[in-house]
C-alpha cells in the first residue's frame, strides 16, 4: 500500500485516480433522438426521427410532373438524383387539405425524402421548422382516440401540451406502395 497524507491507497485505487484525477463522474450518455420539425396545414406541429430521412430539400412546383388518375395525396413524380421520386402531399394524406388549396399558391415547396426497404417516397409539406433533441421517455404512446382514423396508422406517439405528434414515415412508404391512399 502506498501512503499520501496519511490516507492509504491500494494499487488500484491509484490507477483510478490517476484516470480521474478530479474524482468527476463520467458523462451521462445522452439518449435523447434527433426529430425533424415542420407543420402540416392546419398548424399542427409534427416531428419525423431523423434516422429515417434520406434529405430535406426545396422544390419548385415545376420540376413536379402530375400523374393521372391518382389520388389527391399524390402529386405526381420529379426527378431525384437520376432516378423518379413519387411526391405525396403529406396535408392532402393526413388533413384531407391539399397543399395547393392555400392562397397564395406556394412556389417553392419542401420535400421530405424517406426511404423504406430501397424504395425512397417524397413527403411534400409547406415549411420545415428546425431539427430537435427529445428523450425517448417524453414521447407519449398513441392512442386511438388521439386522432383521426386517416392519421392513426402512422403515429408512433405524442408530445404533452399538444407539442406534437411523432409519425413512422416507413409505415407511410409501406402503406403507400401498397396502393393509394
């Protein structure tokens, strides 16, 4: 044993010390998750994890080729990095409130590009708000009574204090290649 100040040590005591000199605890591992925040139509905030999405970007309404004889939900197809990305009007899916019924006519929409078992899908909404940090625990469970039998597919869970609710955009790409909405 080793003496300092008349306070004994064990060898491995002293290792220990000599890694952490001050005495500090180690960091707590941060388990919060990363969501994307943007708002449906009608105000409703809404967050998508991260980990799901491929790229945010901004599209002009042109480069947007309507399809026939499709639902309302689905504008049509564009371009994406060569290959024919299919856009669903993520409002006209879930709020029955299309994107193109606000006046003035957006320009400039934001995609939402997900992707789910090699098949990327669109997610058109009308302004993405900003990236947040929430702990797994604060995110309520869904329940049926939440919402709208349209939406309940597709929420994982909620926030309190009407601060959001969280959607699998992979159930929305499953259910959607499935067939129209």
């Amino acid at each position: 044993m080793t003496s300092t100040s008349n306070i004994q040590y064990s060898p491995q005591e002293l290792l220990s010390l000599q890694a952490d000199p001050l005495g500090l605890s180690p960091m707590p591992e941060d388990t919060r998750q990363r969501f994307l925040r943007f708002k449906l139509f009608g105000g409703n905030g809404v967050l998508l994890p991260l980990q799901d999405i491929t790229e945010v970007k901004q599209l002009a309404t042109t480069d947007i080729l309507p399809v026939p004889e499709f639902p309302s939900s689905i504008l049509g197809v564009c371009n994406w990095r060569g290959e024919i990305l299919w856009l669903v009007d993520l409002n006209a899916l879930l709020d029955d409130r299309p994107l193109w019924t606000q006046v003035p006519l957006l320009d400039q929409p934001m995609v939402i590009v997900v992707q789910s078992a090699q098949q990327s899908m669109g997610l058109v909404v009308e302004q993405v708000d900003d990236i947040e940090l929430i702990a797994p625990e604060s995110i309520h469970v869904q329940t049926d009574d939440l919402c709208s039998p349209t939406l309940a597919p597709y929420v994982t869970g909620y926030l309190p204090d009407h601060q959001g609710i969280v959607l699998d955009p992979v159930a929305m790409v499953g259910a959607l290649l499935q067939g129209p909405p």
